[in-house]
C-alpha cells in the first residue's frame, strides 16, 4: 500500500523555524520527485519546493527562496523542508507529494505562524 505521510507542522512565532517530514513507502515504482504543496482554505494549492530523487535538483517558490531548504534521505524515502525565518503569510496546510508516474499525496500538516 502507497502511502505518503508528513509530519513536523505546528505554531510558531514570526522569525522562527520548524523542519516538516514526509515519508514515502509501499512504492513498486521509483519515486521521481519529492514535492512540498502549500494550501490556505478557499486557495489553489501551490508548489512550495521539488526536489528529484536522483539527481538532487532543487526548485522553490518565489516566496520562499532564501528561507526554505528542501532535502531527502533516499534511504529512507523521506523528504525534509527545512523553514527558516517563518512569516504569518507562511501560514497554510503543507502537503507532500511523491511523484512516479502519478501523483501520491499525504493528508498535510498545518503550520501556523503567529506571535
């Protein structure tokens, strides 16, 4: 069974940091991509960071870059997205998702960015 789990979200003050997981198992194929989505409610979702597997290739949002790193451990078939420097306009819904052929995406983890 596929499954993409996150973990790592939570409340933190305008400034700091926290460190999201996802870990991808139950794959028969090889995961291409690692991918961090972002989703407020009533908003499109939006890719925050993409990581391919293999290469190491590394792409960020606009938004982000400067602050965010995004990191994998294939070994382990896990994602990191390393947050820095933390805004209210941060705040969302992170979702991962693992890429092969199709799109395999976890249920999210809040993170909310608040004083």
């Amino acid at each position: 069974e596929v499954k993409v789990v996150e973990s790592g979200g939570g409340l933190v003050h305008p400034g700091g940091s926290l460190r999201l997981s996802c870990v991808a198992s139950g794959f028969s194929n090889s995961v291409l991509s690692m991918n961090w989505f972002r989703q407020a409610p009533g908003k499109e979702r939006e890719v925050v960071a993409r990581i391919f597997t293999v290469s190491g290739t590394t792409n960020y949002a606009d938004s982000v870059k400067g602050r965010f790193t995004i990191s994998r451990d294939n070994g382990r078939n896990t994602a990191y997205l390393e947050m820095n420097n933390l805004k209210p306009d941060d705040t969302d819904m992170y979702i991962c998702c693992a890429r092969t052929t199709n799109d395999y995406w976890g249920q999210g983890t809040q993170v909310t960015v608040s004083s």
